[in-house]
C-alpha cells in the first residue's frame, strides 16, 4: 500500500497525537487491519492504462527499454563485440568465455538473456503502439519513434543472430507464435517498420526532425546489409544528415550507467581488445587497445575481475556520458561502403579523409584532427582500410559483428579471414561461431525447432 493512500483513509487517527493510545485503535481506521491487508501492487487494471497519459508512459517506458537493449546493459553492443576483437574477456564467467571464444552454448545464461531482452523490448513498443492509437494518437511522432524502436530492435536482431529468427508477440496475454524468419526476412522486417516511422515523423519541429534523421540512418544501415548500398547511400547524404549529428542515448548515475562504464570500468569484466595476447598475435585482430589511435583512447588499468588477463579501459565514455545510438558520422560510412562496393575507391578515400581531416564528436569526446591515408591500390587493400576505418570510428556501439559478417556473406572472404583465429588465450582455440544462436529460452515456440543455420 502506498503511504499516501494509508494517510488518506487513517488521517484523522494518525494526525492528531493528543489522543489517547486507546481512542486511535477505537476509531473507525485500524491501522493493523490497514497494515496486515493483502497487497498486490504490480497488478494493473484495464482502466489504468486506458488513457492518455498511461499510453503516453508506455511509450517512454519502451523508448527506454531501446537504451537498455542497446547502451545501457550488457546487451548485443558488448556481446558482439566480444564475439569479434573489440573486447576480451577479464571475466570468470565462463559464458563470456566461451563467447570471446566464439563457441557460445545454446544454455549459455548471459546471452540468453540478452537475447529474451531484445525480443521483449519489442513487445513493449508494440503495446506502446497500441496504447497511443487508441487513447492518444497525437502526436503522431510519438508512434513514429515506437515504429523507429521496433525496427531498431529487428535490426538488431538479423545483424547478430542465426539464421532462422521467431518474432512473435503477446496479445491479450497470449503468445501468438510465429515461424522462424530468415535473416533477410528479419531485415525487410525491419524496414517495414522503418517506413512507417519515416511517414510518422514529416514535421519540423527540431526533435521530430532529429528522429527522422536517425530513422534514414537505422534503414540505410539495414540496406547495407541487404547489398542495396546505392540506396542506402541515397538516403543519408549530408544535406539530409549532418557529419556533426548524433542521436544520443543519454544516461544518469541516479538510474542507469552506460555500458561501457559498467561491465568495463566498473566491474573490469571487458577488456578493449587487442592484436596481441599471452598466446602471441591474434590472427585478424586489430590492436584497439595498442594502436594509439585518437578516435579510441584507452587507460591501462589493474587486471580485470579474473584476476588475470591486464585491464585496459576506453577513455571515449565515462560513467553518464551520453551516447551515439546512430550518428552522421555512420551516414558517412554508409555513403564510404556504397564507393567501396562500386569499385569506386578514390571516392571512398574522398569520405574517409574527409573524416580523418576535420574535427569530429563521438559522444562527449572531441577527436582530434588525424592525417589523411594514402589511397589503397587494390579493391582488397581497400575492403580492409574501410573495414578498419569504421572500426574506430564506431567502437562499442553495434557495428563490428554485423560488417565481419558482411565480410562472409557480401564480400566473399571466408570466417577464419576476418574473425580471430588460433590459439585462444584462456585454453583451446577459438571457435568458428559467426553469429549467436538463438537460445534454447525459444523452445516454448511450438513452431521453432533451432536455428536453420548459423552461416554469416
């Protein structure tokens, strides 16, 4: 019971100290009766949520579930990274083991979870959808981001899992399951919901066209990984996306830390990775905590939580720093991708200079100017400066398993070409996983039986 309402019923019998122990308990409020009744808060009738500003709460609640799923947890943005060279494992969990191994268990308990989060976080938007067309329908911006949320969250889905997704939902409670979506349905999707969010978000007020803006950044990256890349280059020149834009996911220390100050800083279970180990060179690596590369400053710190593999902490974030959810600098290596896909490569080296040569904002830190880079002669010198450019420039935030994937599956090299090979650090040998599963939580689903395959 909330102190207010037990004050509203009992005011009388609380609210007047002079009166006698025995005449309180005579009045007609009893406070053990009060006290001792049954409870059950986190029941919600119909009626409560059948408003406006219930509706309207709904949404805020899964718009901030779209930061947990991405920047605030121990979501897709550490685990990818660590399945690829951005992190190392310093933990003792053998779930982040085996997946800096890439040899990830269908019962693996951290990135299930990670994985129901995601799919949740869908849902939530959705309920969200429902709710504001039924009792608040505008403006029609706040459906828009709800429809931005979903496709976000899909996109996320196809850029990092097997091939074979479920995308069910709950209707009045009920699960209403559906058969398993290849990775291109999963990314068309995506797009639908994409779409409908640009339709949504045509007005020009100043975050209505921020969120249009992010919305042409989330689909062209979704083109990208569908091959369209003239198209996804299309929708993001800079007369439509700014270099200096960035959509920002903001955070608190009084409600939630970013990820990169949580699972790195905080708890020293992450490590920025490296192209060298106790082992010797990582096959495919690149040296992120060894490079001295501005765009990613890091600070050697103690051993991490095993005790036994050396700390190094990103410098870009700290503990509530805001950030990028996407940005323009992203819409300029979409435009990069689309040169470099048509063999173009003078006018790929155009945008990354151009990049690398003026001052650029990712997050709350300033990166200094770079040098410009002799163009490459060969289209395969090519594909790995691009490959390495974006890796810089997009650390931490989603990026670098979806392009090593895209590496296999659009560029033709093999998985054991760009992923980390050879002897894993911790015993063994690295795996061959290209993608996560999709976890063994999903076996509720009476239509899902296991991934249709885990090809890039």
């Amino acid at each position: 019971m909330h102190a207010l309402s037990f004050r509203a019923r009992c005011g009388a019998a609380l609210g007047y100290v002079t009166l006698a122990i025995g005449a309180l308990f005579l009045n007609s409020c009893s406070v053990k009766n009060e006290l001792l009744a049954p409870q059950n808060p986190s029941v919600i009738s119909p009626g409560a949520i059948s408003t406006p500003q219930a509706a309207d709460a709904l949404r805020i609640g899964a718009y901030g579930v779209l930061k947990t799923v991405t920047g605030g947890s121990e979501s897709m943005w550490l685990l990818g990274g660590l399945m690829t060279d951005e992190w190392k494992s310093s933990d003792t969990f053998s779930q982040r083991n085996e997946t800096d191994q890439r040899s990830v268990e269908l019962t693996n308990s951290v990135t299930s979870a990670t994985y129901q989060q995601l799919q949740q976080a869908r849902g939530h938007a959705r309920d969200a959808i429902n709710a504001l067309l039924a009792f608040e329908p505008t403006p029609v911006s706040n459906i828009g981001q709800m429809y931005f949320a979903i496709g976000f969250e899909e996109l996320m889905l196809a850029e990092n899992y097997c091939n074979g997704i479920p995308v069910s939902y709950m209707v009045n409670g009920q699960p209403v399951y559906t058969n398993p979506l290849t990775t291109t349905d999963v990314y068309n999707l995506a797009l639908t919901h994409f779409d409908s969010a640009l339709t949504m978000t045509t007005g020009t007020d100043a975050n209505t066209v921020s969120l249009h803006q992010a919305i042409l950044i989330a689909k062209a990256r979704t083109l990208i990984e569908l091959g369209q890349f003239s198209d996804a280059a299309a929708l993001v020149p800079v007369s439509v996306v700014p270099t200096s834009y960035q959509y920002l996911l903001t955070f608190d220390i009084t409600t939630q830390d970013n990820l990169f100050y949580q699972l790195n800083t905080n708890r020293g279970g992450y490590t920025v990775g490296d192209s060298v180990d106790a082992t010797g060179i990582i096959a495919n690596a690149i040296p992120f905590a060894s490079s001295k590369d501005p765009r990613l400053p890091v600070t050697p710190n103690k051993l991490g939580e095993d005790g036994a593999t050396p700390l190094i902490l990103q410098s870009v974030y700290g503990r509530d720093d805001p950030v990028p959810l996407v940005s323009g600098i992203d819409a300029r290596l979409t435009e990069a991708e689309a040169k470099l896909n048509a063999q173009d490569i003078a006018g790929m080296m155009t945008i990354l200079n151009a990049l690398r040569t003026s001052p650029q904002t990712i997050g709350p830190y300033k990166v200094p100017v770079m040098a410009a880079l002799p163009t490459p002669s060969t289209q395969a010198q090519a594909v790995a400066l691009f490959l390495r450019e974006s890796a810089f420039w997009q650390f931490g935030r989603g990026f670098r398993l979806p392009n090593l994937r895209r590496m296999v599956r659009l560029y033709g090299y093999t998985q054991d070409q760009v992923f980390p090979t050879g002897t894993f650090f911790k015993g063994g040998v690295y795996g061959t996983d290209v993608n996560f599963p999709v976890f063994n939580n999903e076996l509720t689903n009476p239509n899902f039986h296991g991934c249709l395959d885990r090809k890039a």
